[in-house]
C-alpha cells in the first residue's frame, strides 16, 4: 500500500478521535459507509491460447465504498462499489497484449461477532458478486494475428472476513478481505478464427477503509 495511503488513513483516525461522544459499535438499524484503498489481485488461470499458455491478469488498485445497513445489532448486508478497475492482460513470452477495464458491485450478508458495547468488531460475509467488462482493447495484435476482443459479465459466490474498530460514537477503521468468483469467455479472431478462451480471474480483494456511522 502507498505511503500516502497509509498515512491519509492515520490521519483520518486520529482526527476521528478528537470528536467527542461515547463508543458504542454497530446495532440494528445503523448505516456504515467506508471508504479507502482497495486492491483486486487476479489468481487468474484459463485455457491454452494456441501455443502461447495462458492468460495473465495484473493486479489495480482504486477507490472503494461500501454501503452497509444493520437488520439486528449482529447482522447486516453490504454493498462493495468501486471506481473502475483497469488490468492489464499478458501471455507468456510475449508480455502485455491487451487492456480491459471492470467494475465488480458485490452484495453480501454478514454476521458481526460481539455486540453493540464492542469497540472491535469482527465479522464474516458470504453473497454474489457481478462483474462487468468494457473497453476491451488489444494494445499487441501480434502482426494482425488478433482482433475483435470481447469479454463476457459474470456472475459468481463471494466470500468476506472483515474487521472494524469503532474509534467513536461515529467513525471506525477498516480491513477486509474478499474472494470473489469471477469467470469470463475470452472472445477474439486469432489469424481469422473465430476463438473463445475460458479464463477464471476469482481474484483476492483487500481493502483498507475510513468508516462513518449513522
């Protein structure tokens, strides 16, 4: 994580901590909104491309947000948002061959271990993910070997462990971990055939965040 990032979240903790009013965690009927640094790590595999290998998937970082509401003092339901994502799309030996751009909302349901006097929270979630690609681009068509990308949507489970501190009566700060299921039909012209590549990206998601209480 980038040192600006990390030293915007210490600061942003320590101003929270001069707001005055008593600690009490979260409880039914709150709404969470946080923000901060997320990252999406691919842990990519797919079919062979010809005799390339497989595709790689960079890793990016953005802005996240969440949106949680609380049903009772021990579960709620979240929502992960982010700017758009951009990774990058190699083979091997041959380095990077294209450009994609995604964005992946996820809705979970998660159970929030203590109760409303806890200042540490930990909690798990489990729930769907979507993702949508656009601006599919080849940026290396290997002579005019390759044309016409596309890359299909997917729909898939997601998982979530996750901690708050609540500093005070209204802010917190947060890590999380996600893993999603994310599976696209890689579509393109390789020499003029038609061709469909199957590539799992089921990437491992971090996110260090800033929350608000209401």
């Amino acid at each position: 994580m980038k040192r600006s990032i990390v030293s915007g979240l210490i600061a942003a903790t320590l101003l929270a901590t001069g707001f005055s009013g008593s600690v009490l965690a979260h409880q039914a009927g709150d709404i969470i909104i946080r923000a901060g640094a997320v990252v999406v790590a691919p842990n990519e595999s797919s079919e062979q491309v010809a005799t390339f290998g497989e595709f790689g998937v960079s890793s990016n970082t953005q802005l996240g947000l969440n949106f949680g509401y609380m049903l009772t003092d021990n579960i709620g339901i979240e929502l992960l948002a982010a700017t758009p994502f951009s990774h990058d799309i190699s083979l091997p030996d041959v380095g990077k061959i294209a450009e994609t751009k995604q964005l992946p909302p996820t809705l979970v349901v998660q159970y929030y271990f203590g109760n409303a006097e806890s200042k540490l929270r930990p909690y798990i979630g489990g729930g769907v993910n979507f993702t949508n690609f656009y601006d599919n681009e080849f940026t290396n068509d290997l002579g005019g070997a390759l044309s016409d990308l596309s890359m299909g949507n997917s729909w898939g489970l997601a998982a979530q462990v996750g901690l708050d501190y609540q500093v005070n009566k209204n802010w917190l700060v947060n890590a999380s971990v996600w893993y999603a299921q994310i599976s696209t039909d890689v579509k393109f012209n390789l020499g003029g055939e038609a061709t469909t590549i199957e590539t799992d990206i089921d990437p491992w998601v971090y996110m260090v965040s800033v929350g608000y209480t209401f």
